[in-house]
C-alpha cells in the first residue's frame, strides 16, 4: 500500500512540474511582451530550474543533464548552427558550462 501511495504522490509532483513549466513560459512571454528584463530573467530562471527538477524527479542527475547540454552545444557547433554563425551564442554557453 505504502509503494503505492509513492507511485502516485512521484506521478503527481511529475504532473505538477509539467504544469509549472507551461505556466513559467507563459510567465516568461508576458515578461517579453511588455518588455521587462525583470521578467524575463525571472521566467527563463524559473524554467531552468524547474527543468532541473524535473529531470531529477525522472532519475537525471543534475551532472548528466549538463552534460548533456554541453553535448548538445557541441554537436550546433560542428554543424554550424546558425545561432553559433551569426552571434557565437553556442561556444558562448559552451564556454559558460564548462566554466562552472
């Protein structure tokens, strides 16, 4: 009975995370559409965040899921992504990773 009660209340805290991260996003536009820097890093902070959460909820360490970005940044890089060719934004956070 106890595992049970687990299996549910881990499926809820799941359901609950997507439901935050679609409320963040929504967050995170209007900060957009009025033009608020407050919003904005307050909204892309919130997603971060909570996708970090979630992966741990899933059983993703916070070390796998950085790895992973990292590896997803080098892969737009070898391919030339065209964010990385006309601002350099993919070495940039490639850099910002391997920094921390």
């Amino acid at each position: 009975m106890e595992k049970d009660i687990d299996l549910a209340k881990r499926a809820k805290i799941i359901e609950w995370l997507k439901t935050e991260l679609v409320d963040q996003m929504a967050h995170l536009l209007k900060g957009i559409w009025e033009g608020s820097q407050i919003k904005i890093i307050d909204g892309l902070a919130s997603l971060v965040a909570c996708c970090y959460i979630l992966g741990r909820r899933l059983n993703i360490s916070y070390r796998s899921l950085d790895e992973a970005v990292l590896e997803k940044m080098k892969r737009h890089r070898a391919e030339g992504h065209q964010l990385e060719e006309w601002y350099g934004d993919i070495s940039a956070l490639e850099e910002h990773l391997r920094k921390r």
